[in-house]
C-alpha cells in the first residue's frame, strides 16, 4: 500500500469513528425518548398497515422534515447538544398521529411552529405548552387542519397496544400521576352523566375510552416531563383541571377536541403551579 493509499485508508477510518460516535449509533437507553420514539413509530405503522394512512405518506414527510430542520436551526442557535432530535422526532409523530390536514405544506407550518414555540415562549427557563398541542391549536384555528377521533376505529388492540406501551415511558419519566389524575376524573364525570343521569349503559361510556386519540392524549401528550408541573400535587391538580375542562367543553360545546383545547387553556397557568407547588424540574439526559 503506497503513501496515497495510506492516507486515504486514515482518512476513510477517521471519518467512520467520528459517525460512529455521534448519539445516532451510542444511544443513551436510560433517555425514556428512545422507548417513546419507537412506540409511536409503532403505532403509526400500524395505522399505515392496517388503517389504510399510507396516502398520507407525502403529509408525514412534511411533518418530520419540518419538525427535525426547526429544531436543529433553533439548537444551532442556543447552542443545545446534538440529543435534542429525539424532542422534535416525537414532536413529529405527534403531529402525524392526531393532526389531519389535505395538504402537506399546512403540516409542515404545524411542525415550525410547534418546535419554534418551545423556544419562543419560556418562562423561567421553561417551554410552557406542550410543542404538538401547541402546533395542533394553531393550525385548527386557521381552519385548515382537524382531529378525526373516529380514525383507529374501536377495536381493542388499539388500546391494548397502547397502554401497555405507555406503562413504560410512564414509570421511566414519573408522570403516570398526571395520565391516572386526568383518566379517573374524565370517567368518573362521564359515569355520572352517562349512567347515572342518561340511564345509558356501560358499552356507551367504555366507547367513549375505547379510542386511539383520548390514550395517546392521555399517556402520551399531557405526560409531557418538560411541560407538566414539576411537583406531584401540582400535575395531579393539573390533571385534574384539564379533564374537568375537557368534560365541560364536550358536553356544553361538543367540541370533539375538547382534551386539545383544554390541555392549551391549562397550561397557561403552569407556572402558577410550579410557583405554588414547588417540585424538582425534570430534564432529559444528554450525552
């Protein structure tokens, strides 16, 4: 081997160990994103193959290309370290599995601006609304996106498979307490109102939990570590608030997406709680 040949052999290898070093192949596992990442890409496949999603495929694109750009402009400019993809692939699955909109640029705004909000509105160092519900309320009120609850259908396998996926990323962050608050007190108003004051049955009230939307709300968007309160009395009175709102505005207003709206509305005041309630902030690991 000659001198070129030498050289270009180093330089090949320096380029493969420095890839190989980059948090894409030395993932941290104890970071509960990656266990989240690979649980809403599961359900979005499932829907891709047995939904019939897959012509929204070009919709999808826009969701993630627009979500990973934005966060990488924004982490360039805070200086952030390379880890913080994870936040804004979740943020993009997010967007994927509950916002329908007809065409992909009004998706790819969805992603700017839910990414762009977690850096835009801080206070005292924290992002104050959840990035995916923040980018749903803001396409919703153009009129040009919406929440289709009825599109996992009501089969079981749903909410099994996502259940039994949220238990993980639940009790790997801490914030199970924010989704039982949240779950319990959302059944107990519609038991009231559906069995006892309707005289409905129970198939009525347990359609209305039997959904793909509400679960991945519940276990996976109001349990957000970085935007719920910090302490627990705080996220369960939190929790709390936003299924007494969430009640109120679909059965007052019959608002489909009364838990969206709510969770926006609520954590207006989430810096109230942290001040009242004072509690550890959470943050991810990095690497």
């Amino acid at each position: 081997m000659n001198r070129i040949e030498l050289r270009v052999y180093g330089c090949k290898k320096y380029a493969m160990n420095r890839i190989l070093t980059l948090p894409f192949f030395r993932p941290n596992w104890n970071d509960a994103r990656y266990l989240q990442i690979f649980l809403l890409t599961s359900f979005l496949l499932y829907g891709w193959l047995f939904l019939g999603w897959f012509e929204f495929a070009g919709i999808y694109m826009a969701a993630f290309t627009s979500c990973l750009l934005t966060q990488h402009f924004w982490a360039r400019r805070k200086g952030l370290p390379s880890g913080s993809w994870k936040s804004a692939m979740i943020s993009a699955l997010g967007l994927c599995l509950l916002l329908k909109v007809n065409f992909w640029p009004w998706m790819f705004l969805a992603g700017v601006i839910a990414v762009s909000s977690k850096f835009l509105i801080v206070i005292n160092r924290k992002h104050i609304f959840n990035p995916t519900n923040f980018g749903i309320v803001a396409l919703i009120l153009t009129g040009n996106a919406w929440i289709s609850p009825g599109q996992w259908g009501s089969g079981e396998l749903v909410v099994l498979l996502i259940g039994l996926g949220a238990v993980g990323v639940l009790f790997q962050v801490d914030r199970w307490d924010v989704a039982l608050s949240f779950l319990f007190v959302l059944f107990l108003l519609e038991y009231a109102r559906t069995l006892l004051y309707l005289g409905w049955s129970w198939d009525v009230l347990l359609h209305k939990f039997n959904s793909g939307t509400i679960l991945l709300f519940a276990f996976f968007m109001i349990t957000d570590p970085r935007t719920a309160p910090d302490s627990r009395a705080g996220r369960i009175i939190w929790g709390t608030m936003i299924a007494m709102l969430s009640f109120f505005l679909s059965q007052f207003f019959h608002l489909y997406k009364a838990p969206i709206i709510a969770l926006f509305a609520v954590s207006l005041i989430t810096p109230l709680f942290d001040r009242i309630f004072q509690g550890k902030r959470f943050q991810w690991l990095h690497q």
